[in-house]
C-alpha cells in the first residue's frame, strides 16, 4: 500500500512538472507606458509571495524591487499607477497555451485612494 502511495505521489509530480510552464517559453513584447487602477495584493504563499496590481480583468505583477516598495504599504487600497507594461505570452511545456502575463516597471503612483 505504502510502495502503491509513493509510486502515485511520484507520477502526480512529473505530471505536474511537465505541465510548468518554461522559461523557454515565454516571449516578451516591447514595453509601453500604461495607465492602470487596481487594488494593490501580496498573492502567493511561503518565501515566495508577489506584489500585484488587481484591476476589473486584469493583474499586473509588481518586478522591481523599488517598486514593490512604493506599493508594499498601500497593500488592499485601490491605486492608479502609470508604468512600463511588458505582456508574457506563457506556454506549458507541452506547448499548450497558459495564458498571459503582464508585468509593471518603473512605475510613478498618480492616485491613491483610501
């Protein structure tokens, strides 16, 4: 029973493994400077957790390390930010689409609202 749990533990995490997406995989579109509204978040779990920006359909992920400190505090407020947006097209390695990422740098905060 024991040996039946591990050899299924071990097959869900290949399976698992191949379907990351991979570096390889990721291709990036020249950034343009955005205005964005969204609701500042700290999403993730463990050592790991990310800054983002949450708008109405859209997350941008927070890179720089300048300006995750210039939103950390404002964590749960709603801000308006201008920035240079750069858009991830993200496959599995199997090569099946995993959607879009998008990503905010050098951002300047115009409005914060409480």
């Amino acid at each position: 029973m024991k040996n039946k749990r591990c050899f299924l533990f071990g097959l869900f995490l290949l399976l698992t493994v191949a379907l990351l997406p991979s570096d390889d995989d990721i291709t990036n579109e020249e950034g343009e400077i955005v205005r964005v509204t969204g609701t500042v978040r700290l999403v993730g779990s463990g050592t790991l957790p990310q800054l983002v920006i949450t708008g109405d359909r859209v997350q941008w992920y927070i890179m720089e390390r300048k300006d995750r400190d210039k939103l950390f505090d404002l964590q749960q407020r709603t801000v308006t930010v201008e920035g240079e947006e750069t858009v991830s097209q993200l496959t599995f390695a199997s090569g099946r689409p995993a959607g879009t990422r998008r990503e905010l740098r050098n951002i300047r905060i115009i409005e914060n609202q409480e």
